[in-house]
C-alpha cells in the first residue's frame, strides 16, 4: 500500500508490505525536497523520479488487487459449484481481531527509520 506523506519542505512516498501473517513492513521509498524554483534543478528531477516511483508502486498495489479479485471470484464460483474438496482460508487469519484500538498502558514495539545527515538512514527500536 503505497502513501504520500509531506513534512515541512520534504514530500516521502512510504510503502506499507504484508511480509507474513500479521507481520507488515513499513518502508520508505523515496523522498524529495520541495523546489523552491525553477533553477533549482536537482529537486525538480527529483520530483519526476518522485512521481515515477508512485507509479511504480501504484501499479504494484494495482496488480495485487486484481489478483485478489480474481482469487476471490475463482472462490466463489468454487463455492457456487459446491466443490468443497477445496480449504479456503479466511482472511481473518491474517489479522487479530481483539485488537481494535491500542490498549492504555499496554507496549509496543516498532522499528523506526532514523534520519542523519544526508540520506544515511538507520533504525531505531522504539518501546511504547
């Protein structure tokens, strides 16, 4: 799932992944400074690779939901045609359904991008 998000003069384009079952990975694909005009050249190619990068990714995100559409109708005509050799797996599997807000006082752990100079990046265990 990919998003845009802005901050001050900088615009990200992140990436959201399911890596397995309930486990997602928040990525950071590409980010830009703002041009501030139009001599300012590095971050107006910046911005087109910027808008390239979110095609690709729409276009991800795009092909995956077809597939689940498509894996979704193969379901349904299965079902229709009571062929019931075949174990369908919910998708409710793949989330926990007692969660539905954070809980007070309860932990969390995350991994969290760290920005340093430049475009070094590191990660931090962040304990909630």
């Amino acid at each position: 799932i990919p998003f845009v998000h802005a901050r001050h003069d900088h615009v990200h384009l992140w990436s959201l992944e399911l890596c397995a079952k309930k486990l997602y990975a928040l990525k950071k694909v590409f980010k830009f400074k703002i041009p501030g005009d139009k001599s300012d050249v590095k971050n107006i190619l910046a911005m087109g690779h910027f808008v390239w990068q979110l095609k690709k990714q729409l276009e991800q995100a795009h092909y995956v939901v077809q597939q689940m559409k498509q894996e979704h109708d193969d379901n349904e005509i299965n079902r229709i045609m009571d062929d019931g050799d075949i174990e369908i797996e919910s998708l409710k599997s793949w989330i926990n359904l007692e969660i539905k807000k954070p809980v007070k006082g309860a932990e969390y752990g995350l991994l969290l991008p760290v920005e340093k100079n430049g475009d070094e990046e590191n990660l931090r265990f962040v304990k909630f």
